[in-house]
C-alpha cells in the first residue's frame, strides 16, 4: 500500500498553531494525505501533555487516516530544530542537538533536521549527527518558501545518508503546498509500521508527485530558485510601504 504523508504539521497543541487535530485530519484526507506527521513544538509540553497528546492523536485517527504524534525539539538557542517521532518519552525543552539525538536513537525514535536555513542553523551542523539522524528537510514551505534549501541541498550531497525530507511546517492554511513524504507499506497504516519504514529509509520526499531530487540541480531547480527570489522580492516591497 502506498501512502502519502504531510510532514512537519502543527495543530492548536502548539502555542502559534491555530488548526485542531480534527480539522487537520479532515482538510489533508480530503486533499488526498493518508497521513499527517505532526511536530508540535516543545516549549509547552511536559511529559503529562505528551501523554494526552498522543492520546488525542489517536482518538482523531481512522482506519483510513492516521495522525503520527511528533515533537519539534529546539536547542537552548533557539538555532537548531529536530522534529522527533516515535512511540518515546518526552525528552525535555531546550536540549543541547547531539544530546537529544543521542537519547532519540537509545529510544529508537527517529529524527529529522528541521528548516536548516533559519537562522543558519546550517551553519551549526556537526557531522557527528549524521548517524544519528534520518534526515534533513530540504525543503521546508514556511521557511524556504516555493524552493528548496541550497544549504540542505549541499549538505546532504556530503552526507548521502541523509533522507532527503520535505516540510509543510504548516501553522495555518497559506503555508499548504504539494510537498510530501510516500512510503510502500506492507503492514497496516499504523505508527509502528510507519517508524519501521522510516528508520529503515524507505520514504520518498515529492513535490507535486516528483522526487525531489528533479530541484536539487538542473532546470527545474533554476526555476523554482527564480520564482522564490521574485516572491521574496514582491514582498519587501509590499512590506516597505
């Protein structure tokens, strides 16, 4: 079974979330998703919340649409963000990277570099973690925008162990765009299959059904890297009047 996954969504459980679980259940199965893989930030959680959390996550699954629960782990700077998943403990707020990672393995969580050109947390990238991680967003909507990370793209060519992985970070509905994670399933849509699948490098990352290897170079890439510096452009203007 083929599914299709959004990858770094955010619901009203995060403080800057303002989508429910159950609406973000019902929008992406109707846009076509099997799948949601949330990442809810860890700045109000606990391990009490995150219990309820995955409880909620659960109630407003299906049989046909599964809600995978998540945490966006930040470093004590703020700098540096891992979207974790994973039936594990809560790790706590503001974790040192290579700690967390480390602690995420021993769980046999999975773990994903989030959104490598905010604030050049690309630039805070310690080879080291690349054993430690599943991957790295090369493209991520809300911060790269209508192209993917040039400093993603060149990190994971070092490091081809990296999956390449693509993020909506959706908070709110402007920030839906047609990337997503598949995977061949030959179990149930469940969340166990699902980390097996992953931990074992399975999933694919598309844009609007291409492999996202078609925008790492060539004249797909070119374009889409033209159309994101004339939006970026568009909107300093508006922002400047």
């Amino acid at each position: 079974m083929k599914i299709r996954a959004a990858a770094h969504v955010h619901s009203d459980w995060s403080y800057d979330g303002s989508w429910p679980l159950r609406r973000i259940a019902a929008w992406f199965k109707r846009a076509g998703w099997n799948c949601v893989l949330t990442s809810e930030h860890d700045k109000t959680f606990d391990s009490a919340r995150w219990h309820s959390y995955r409880k909620a996550c659960i109630e407003n699954s299906t049989n046909n649409f599964l809600i995978v629960p998540g945490i966006e782990y930040s470093d004590p700077l703020n700098v540096v963000h891992v979207l974790v998943w994973g039936d594990i403990p809560f790790l706590g707020r503001g974790r040192k990277t290579k700690e967390l990672l480390q602690e995420v393995n021993e769980f046999q969580g999975v773990a994903v570099m989030a959104h490598p050109s905010r604030r050049q947390a690309w630039q805070q990238y310690e080879h080291c973690w690349t054993p430690l991680l599943l991957g790295m967003e090369q493209w991520n909507r809300k911060v790269d925008g209508v192209a993917p990370s040039p400093e993603a793209i060149a990190i994971i060519k070092q490091n081809p162990r990296l999956l390449p992985f693509v993020g909506l970070d959706l908070h709110r509905v402007n920030q839906f765009f047609p990337l997503s994670m598949t995977l061949e399933l030959s179990g149930g849509l469940v969340e166990d299959v699902i980390m097996d699948y992953l931990r074992e490098r399975k999933g694919r990352a598309l844009v609007g059904g291409i492999p996202i290897n078609c925008f790492s170079e060539g004249i797909l890439y070119r374009t889409v890297r033209g159309f994101e510096s004339v939006r970026q452009n568009i909107r300093k203007i508006i922002q400047s009047i």
